[in-house]
C-alpha cells in the first residue's frame, strides 16, 4: 500500500526538504521514530481516503494516524510544502510544462496585502438604536 501512496519518485522529492531527524538522547530514548516516509504515507492515506486521522489503520500504512498527524504538523512549521510547491513550479518550467494561460485565483486563498482599500464607515441601516440588555 505505502508503494501506492509514496512512489519513489514522490519520496525523491519530498526527503531533501523534509527537516533532519533529531539525535536520540542516550540515557531515556524513548520509542524509535517512525521512518518519514511511513510518516506520509499516513498523511497520503488521510488525503486519499478523507478518514479521520484516529481512523488511519497503523498496520496498513505503518504509523499510526497521530504520529502522521504530528509529523505533518512538524513539516508544516518546518515550511516543507511551500518549499516543495517550489521546486514543483521550478521543474515544470524546467522542462516547459507549466502553462499560465490558462490559470485562476481563488480570492479565497490569496492575502490581500495592507488590508486592501479601506472604505469609509457606513451609517446603520436600523430603525434606531437597540435597547440594552441589562
């Protein structure tokens, strides 16, 4: 399954920009970490399916859905996705893939910059002032 999920050329672009693993401590290590790439695979699988993340089957995908989620947690602050999204961009122009004629904004998705135009308050459309409460 994790094959299906992560293919290798998947995994080959993503591993360079995932952050270093922390150094086990010596004395009270812990658990042994989940391998990344089982660590995505849950993520994948999440995407894929839409199942909630305590839902994600530890045995299929190799971890279970809380490591996944902590671990894209993790990447997230780490900022690998735009990283990622980047060198996306970067290897479809490379190779003359990427056409921008035809292409669409989400007003949604895009940050309007120092708040946009600011329009003067407008006057209540109300009958009057609402009582108090109190």
């Amino acid at each position: 399954m994790s094959a299906d999920l992560v293919p290798d050329d998947l995994w080959e672009r993503v591993a360079p920009l995932l952050p270093p693993v922390p150094e086990r401590r010596r004395r009270h290590p812990g658990r042994l970490r989940i391998p990344d790439r089982a660590a995505l695979t849950g993520v994948m699988y999440v995407l894929r399916t839409g199942v909630a993340w305590r839902n994600v089957p530890a045995e299929t995908v190799g971890c279970s859905g809380v490591t996944a989620w902590r671990r894209l947690r993790d990447w997230t602050e780490a900022g690998v996705w735009p990283r990622l999204h980047a060198a996306m961009l970067a290897e479809l122009r490379q190779t003359d893939l990427l056409d921008l004629d035809d292409c669409a904004v989400d007003g949604s998705h895009v940050r309007a910059l120092k708040g946009g135009i600011m329009s003067a308050l407008r006057p209540s459309t109300g009958p009057g002032s609402v009582p108090s409460t109190m």
